[in-house]
C-alpha cells in the first residue's frame, strides 16, 4: 500500500508545483482563460484530447468493452472520425477567425461572427455552457470518489472530496495555463498506462490464442461488431449511438478553447497528428483493456457485474492488480486520475471564464480592470467546483445504480448538442445567422433532457432510443432547425461580412 501512496503523492505534488509555475505567469483575463495564447502544438493537442476523453475512458470505455465485447471497438472508430475532423477541417478556420475577432471564448468567436447587437445569445450560450458543464464536472468528481474507492479502499465521498481539493487548488493558482500544463503531464500518463496494460496482460497469458474462442463460450455476441443476435434495428441503434459519440469534438467549447489558446496555425498542422494517434492508440487500448479482463475474470454464465462492478468500470483496476506489481498500480492510480483531473481543470477554468467574462464583464462591467477580472475568475472558480461536488454526492446518494460512462455522455452530449451544430454550420455557412444560432442551441439543449427523459421512457420506441442515446436526435435536431430558421429568416448583410472575414 506504500507505494500506491507513494506514486499518489509524487503526482500531486507534481500537480501543484505545475500550478505555482503557471500562477506566475497569469497577470490579466487573457492569462487566465487562454493562457495569452501561448501554446505550443504539443501541449495543445494533448490538453485537447485529454479533456476530451475524461474518466469514462479509462473507467467507463474499458467497462462497456468488458460488458459488450468487440461492438465496443464502434466507438474507437467514431473518436477517430470526430478528432481528425475537428482538427483537419475546422480547426485552422476556427483557429483564423477568433484571432482576426480577438476572442478569447468561444462565446466571444459566436457574438462577433453573428455582429449581435443584443445579449441574447451570450446570455443564452453562458448559461447553456455551464448547466451542462456542471453535470460533466460532477460526472468527473463522481469517478473521483470511485477510483479511490476501488484502489485504494477510501470511503468514496473522502476520495471525492480530496480530488476535488486538489484540481480546485492548481486550477484556481494557475488557471488556463495550469490545466494546460497539467493535461499535456496527465495525458501522456494515461496515453503511456493504456497503452502498456493490454500488451503486458496479454504477454503474460499462456493460453492467449485462446482468446476468441473463450469470449464466444463466455457470451457470442462479445465477438460480433453488432453485438448479441447480429444485425438487427435495436442492434443497430446501438452502434449508432457508439459510432457517433466523436461528434462531441465538433465544437464543444472546453475543446476549441484548446484552439484559441495555441499559438498560430502552423500548430494547427503538426498538432492534427498528435491528436489522431494520441486518440487511437488511447481508445483502442481502452477497449482492448476491458475485452482482456471479461476474458480474465468472468466464465460462461457468470454476471460480469458481479465480478467487476457495476457496468464492469472496475475491469481496469482489476485489470491492473492481476497484471503488475503493487508499485505500478500506484501509477494507474495515478493515470485515472489524470483521466478525470484533466476534464475537471478545463472545464472550471473555461466556464469561470464563461461567467467572468462573457456575462459580468462584457454586459455589466466592460470597463472591469484585468486584474479584478482574473481575481473574480478564480473565485468563480471555486463556485462552480462547489456546485459540482455537491451535483456529485447527490447523485452518488439517488442514483447507486449509475454507471460512469452514461453520467459523463450526459453532460458531454448536453455540450455538444447545443453547441456543435451552431459551429459547424457558423464555419462553413456564410447564410447563418444569429437568429439561426439561437434556436439550434435552444433545440439541442432541450432536446438533450427531452430525448433522455421523456423519448427514452416511451414504451414503444423507447428502448431504440436509450440504445442510441442522447446525442444523436438532440445533435441532428439542432443542426436541422438552424438549417430551417436561417433559409427562413436569411440575412444577406451578414453573408457579405463573412465572406469579407473569411478572405481578410
């Protein structure tokens, strides 16, 4: 247990230091939300991504490998198509527009894009951002109580509380530059610890030709890429909704913050790669962690959930003890809290931003110094991640049943429906309006919450629709609606503008 503990405090420690370093360099607002756009390819791909995956890669993406075999591998597949998107075809126009507009929120990029003349889209999309981002914060603090748990024995609201503790300590030092910093150490962590456990656990198995056979005695439908009984409708809605979880990449603001923070397009470029390969590699292996551990720990006829907990998400920690020696487990302790840390830190930091500066400073104080602005952003730091713990321990209390992976697709679906769309089409149509973009976000927002519980409790399609879950429809009504009210209500003035934009 020593070098559990060990491996736990050098981490921190690594943690804070990384905070105090970045705390030096934060004077203004700038500072504190994009870092004063300073980062390199390197960190900004690693902070991107490993934002993007959170806890439920490591707990939830190798649990559901565990629980659904080889149809799991559907959402390796569609991270990769999401990433390579984001960062081939949007990033560098993204990346070009918010420096010519001089935004430092996304936020920022949507009011100038539209030339809003009123608040109501900031005030919408702020507060939007950050219902949303406080069920995905407490998703992430939620796994913090249960990788303690299941690591280290600690009763899981202490295990919340401390890693609470920890990401607001260097969060509010540090702020952007800090979670920045942090994510590019955490995320070559966990790139490093996924990557190595499949590999090590498979080597050290005798019987490792054996592999499919024994998954096809344990359940068939683990090594069909349908699932159990093949192609069929509800089958197929599953997959679907798997396949499209990438789409989150597509615009989601603790994402693109990652954009406006780098340093210029050249960045853009070499940054694409890393992003790809880092995405690949990580989710791969993630998937392949939780198929070798049903393979380990379970026999035909046996519930995987009563060996591996619920929604098998302890298939890693499991995974690891049977694997490596105790040593080593303290740095797979280390590499889900990374997983979790590195969300939590973007996600405080961008809607402590969100709140300081697109609500308080640019509608009720525009002449708020830079100094009392990253003073306010930092005590709406500590707000938010309050608000968060206490959204965490009362689910942990209402809802034992809950799963990791589902908690967290909540929140990132909720983001990404009510933001994605409005990006994508705010890029690549010159006829989008403001007007447009409010109603996609209002109908992505709702039909978030309407599709998880209303559409999904219905008796006939309901089932369909929480195999496919919530993204999907909220994600396609969003952009459909945008499409209608902008051919409805077109603006020839604002075509023209950015078209004078896209070419300046």
């Amino acid at each position: 247990m020593f070098e559990k503990y060990f491996m736990i405090a050098v981490y921190f420690s690594v943690l804070l230091l990384l905070g105090y370093l970045a705390s030096r360099r934060v004077r203004t607002m700038r500072d504190f939300v994009i870092g004063g756009k300073s980062l390199g390819f390197w960190v900004a791909a690693f902070s991107a991504q490993a934002t993007g995956e959170s806890a439920w890669l490591l707990l939830g993406l190798t649990g559901m490998g565990a629980m659904v075999g080889f149809s799991a591998y559907w959402v390796v597949l569609g991270e990769i198509l999401g990433v390579a998107a984001m960062w081939f075809l949007m990033a560098g126009r993204f990346k070009r527009l918010t420096d010519q507009y001089n935004a430092i929120t996304v936020i920022d990029y949507m009011v100038s894009r539209f030339r809003c003349n009123t608040h109501t889209l900031r005030i919408l999309s702020a507060t939007a951002l950050t219902i949303f981002v406080l069920i995905y914060i407490a998703a992430q603090i939620d796994a913090t109580g249960s990788a303690f748990e299941t690591f280290l024995d600690w009763n899981y609201m202490t295990g919340a509380i401390v890693g609470f503790v920890i990401v607001t300590t260097y969060c509010i030092a540090g702020g952007f530059l800090a979670a920045a910093w942090t994510d590019m150490l955490q995320g070559a962590i966990m790139l490093a610890c996924l990557v190595l456990l499949p590999v090590v656990a498979w080597l050290s198995l005798s019987n490792s030709d054996a592999i499919y056979s024994s998954l096809s005695a344990i359940d068939p439908g683990l090594t069909q890429l349908w699932g159990p009984g093949g192609f069929t409708l509800m089958n197929l809605a599953a997959v679907t909704g798997m396949a499209l979880i990438g789409l989150g990449f597509l615009g989601s603001p603790q994402v693109f913050a990652r954009l406006i923070a780098i340093r210029d397009e050249s960045q853009i470029n070499r940054g694409k790669w890393v992003a790809v390969v880092f995405t690949l590699l990580a989710d791969f292996s993630a998937v392949s962690i939780g198929v070798l551990g049903r393979y380990i720990f379970t026999t035909e006829g046996v519930d995987p959930e009563a060996v591996l907990g619920n929604g098998a998400q302890n298939v890693l920690p499991e995974l690891v003890s049977y694997t490596f020696p105790p040593w080593l487990v303290g740095l797979y302790v280390a590499a889900v809290l990374s997983a979790i840390m590195s969300t939590v830190s973007s996600l405080i930091v961008m809607a402590a931003g969100s709140i300081t500066h697109d609500l308080y400073e640019r509608i009720y104080n525009p002449n708020l110094t830079d100094a009392r602005a990253a003073t306010l952003c930092r005590r709406a730091t500590l707000l938010l991640a309050g608000f968060s713990l206490g959204i965490a321990l009362l689910v942990s209390v209402l809802s034992p049943e809950r799963t990791i992976f589902w908690f967290v697709i909540f929140g990132w679906s909720g983001i990404a429906a009510t933001f994605c769309p409005m990006i994508i089409l705010s890029l690549f149509w010159e006829r989008f309006t403001e007007r447009a973009a409010i109603a996609a976000m209002v109908t992505g927002f709702s039909m978030t919450i309407v599709s998880k519980f209303v559409l999904q409790e219905l008796d006939s399609v309901g089932p369909y629709f929480t195999a496919l879950e919530t993204m999907p429809p909220s994600f396609l009504s969003a952009l459909l609606v945008g499409y209608f009210v902008a051919v409805r209500w077109p603006d020839q003035t604002l075509a023209r503008t950015f078209r004078e934009d896209l070419s300046s």
